[in-house]
C-alpha cells in the first residue's frame, strides 16, 4: 500500500521539499488577506485606535451643511465647565452651527451618542480632546434630537434638539 510514496522522499511526483515551500506560499497568500481585509481596512485594527492616536487623525472638524446658503444661519454657544455643559439642552434650527467652548481646566471631547462609538450622528464627533479656550464647531443637518456627551468623562451629557 506505498502506492502514493515514491522511493525519492516525496508523496507523488514532488519531493517533499516542494509540498513545504507549496504550503509557505499558501499560508504567506492567506496572512497576505487577513492582514488586509482585517488590519488594514477602516473596520479592522485602525478603528481601534487609542483617544491620543485618534487626535493626530483630525485636528478641530466643523461640518458644514450639505445644502442652503449660510447666510440667515445661526451660530448658538455650549460652554463646559467643572459642572459639565451650559446649557445641557439647546434647540436650533436646520443648518445651524453649535460650537463648544472648554471653559474648564479639564479637556472636553465632544461627541455624539452612544459612548464609546458615536454612531447616533456620524460625523458629529471632535476627534480628539479640547483644552481650555478651544473650541469645536458642527452645524446640523438633519431634524432631531441629539444626545452628546464628553467622551472622557461619558456621564457629562448634553443634547441638541434640531428643528425644521
């Protein structure tokens, strides 16, 4: 029953060296794909950056509307100080700009709900922490109500009501 072993060392008409280097290159091509559709895609080990690794990303975004001219739009004023936002609950319209001043020791990370992943509005996110005097802007373009919070401190919360 050697039917499949030949006398030269190798199953069938390889030698068994060649079977090796056939299984390196395959195992090589399947780590090739993992890495790339696991670490190197958006979803994979970039989206699990640290906060500190997320800040060199973006500095300071503000979000301008998608449709409409700028003028007759607004601009409404959040504060954060050692007792959180001020107000923690403001009403503004469509297209208009809310921009958020750290008046605290104290960084602030402004960023839509839920913590930790920011998904109840994309985009709606500072990226990285504010430090006294700084600010960070986003205008909103959809009607809703938007719950925020500070991204270190995720029990200090806010929301912005958006109306048409």
């Amino acid at each position: 029953m050697e039917a499949n072993y030949n006398k030269s060392g190798g199953y069938g008409k390889r030698p068994m060296w060649q079977w090796v280097l056939i299984y390196l290159v395959i195992g090589g091509v399947i780590y090739g794909l993992v890495y790339y559709f696991v670490f190197a895609k958006k979803g994979g080990y970039n989206s699990m950056n640290t906060p500190q690794q997320q800040n060199t990303q973006q500095a300071n975004p503000t979000v301008q509307p998608s449709t409409g001219s700028m003028q007759n739009k607004n601009t409404t004023s959040v504060e954060y100080n050692g007792n959180g936002f001020n107000p923690k609950s403001i009403t503004v319209k469509v297209g208009d700009t809310v921009t958020w001043t750290d008046k605290d020791t104290d960084q602030v990370w402004v960023a839509s709900n839920p913590h930790p992943t920011h998904t109840d509005y994309p985009g709606f996110d500072a990226l990285k922490g504010i430090s006294t005097g700084e600010t960070y802007s986003f205008t909103f373009t959809k009607v809703g109500t938007w719950g925020y919070h500070n991204h270190l401190k995720p029990s200090e919360k806010g929301e912005v009501v958006v109306q048409q």
